[in-house]
C-alpha cells in the first residue's frame, strides 16, 4: 500500500493520463486553430475596411476634380468669351499637373504612399502585439 500523500503511477493510471493529455492536446490544437481563423477573419477586415475607404475617398476625389473642372471651364468661358479657351485652359492645367506628377512622382506620390502603408501595418501589428500581451 503507498503511502498517504504519495502518488504512485500504475500502468493502468499512466495509460489514463497520456489519454487525458492527448484530448487535451487535441481541444488545445483545435482552439488555436478556431483563435488563428478568427484573427485572420479580423485582419482581413481591417484590409478590406481600409481599400473600402480609400476607394470611396478617392471616388469622391475625382468627382469633385470633375465638378471643379467643369465649373471652371465655365468660369474661364466667360472671361476669355470662347468655350475653346476656357476648357481648353483647363486642359492645360491638368496636362500640366500631370506632367509635374510624372515627373515627381517618386518625391510626391511613391515615398509618402509607402511611408503611410508601413506606418498603417505596423500600428497594426503593434496593436495586436499589445492584445497578445495583456
């Protein structure tokens, strides 16, 4: 007989506790699994979230460039008393505009765009670092 207070394993008890361990094992792998599609479902979100939002700025970027456009077609039809100047000015000026962004581009348009997209993934990354570790 063991003494109180001392466990002895038998080989019937063993064979109990590698059982209990492995559906342990199992519900734990079968948890992370679950943990791992819900922070993808989550990130995923947020991505899409994001290009949602940037599309819809952008939509409305353009919109009002072509509304400003067309106003000041009209605006400068008047002062210069042709429709040819007046758009035709404006023409111009977006010909011009993007003549300077072609040129540009890189200084005004790339290195600012990744600068935000790095900063925008890792304040992500950060952020679900900070959960992991409370």
């Amino acid at each position: 007989m063991p003494a109180q207070g001392r466990h002895f394993f038998y080989p019937m008890d063993f064979s109990k506790h590698i059982k209990q361990l492995t559906e342990h094992l199992k519900e734990y792998l079968k948890l992370e699994v679950e943990h791992a599609k819900y922070e993808a479902i989550e990130e995923g979100s947020k991505i899409i979230g994001s290009l949602f939002a940037f599309i819809f700025i952008l939509l409305f970027g353009c919109i009002a460039t072509l509304i400003i456009g067309i106003f000041s077609g009209l605006y400068l039809s008047q002062v210069f008393d042709s429709y040819l100047y007046g758009f035709g000015a404006v023409s111009l000026f977006y010909i011009f505009s993007l003549l300077l962004m072609l040129i540009f581009r890189k200084q005004f348009l790339e290195k600012p765009f990744i600068s935000t997209a790095v900063k925008h993934i890792f304040k992500h990354i950060r952020e679900k670092e900070e959960r992991h570790t409370k």
